[in-house]
C-alpha cells in the first residue's frame, strides 16, 4: 500500500529494506538532537525564533519512523 500511495517514500523505496523501524528511531532521536542544538544556535545567535523550523523538523523526523514501520509491513500477496 505505501508502495502506490500518494503518501508512499520515494526515499524509503530507493532504499529499499536499508531503513529498519530500528535504525529509523535511531536516526529519529539524532536528528531530534540535531535541531534542537540548531534551534538554541539560532536563539544564542539573536536569530528569529526558530520554533516553527523545529516544529516542523521534529514532525518530519516523526514521519521517518512511521514510514519506515509502513514499509517493514509486507504487502497482502506480496513475498
């Protein structure tokens, strides 16, 4: 289903079985630390809030986990 879904991955396809569910909440919780160093840069810097850039980062970090526990699920038929 996620194969042919309007909200299938291009990116998780091209990679076919490389991004577990494991490694995705690995990478999840890296990329939440990231943004969040980025964030407090950008506040410690005088910067515009940066909130809405990390609201959205988070939310795609999220999506990568979710995705990738959708692709790990076999498709009915499929082997």
């Amino acid at each position: 289903m996620i194969n042919t879904s309007s909200g299938g991955s291009s990116a998780l396809r091209a990679l076919g079985g490389d991004i577990t569910p494991e490694l995705a909440e690995h990478v999840h919780l890296l990329m939440e630390k990231d943004m969040h160093h980025f964030a407090d840069a950008v506040r410690g810097a005088g910067g515009d809030d940066p909130s809405e850039v990390l609201e959205r980062g988070l939310a795609g970090a999220a999506r990568l986990v979710a995705r990738a526990r959708e692709a790990a699920v076999p498709e009915p038929g499929v082997a």
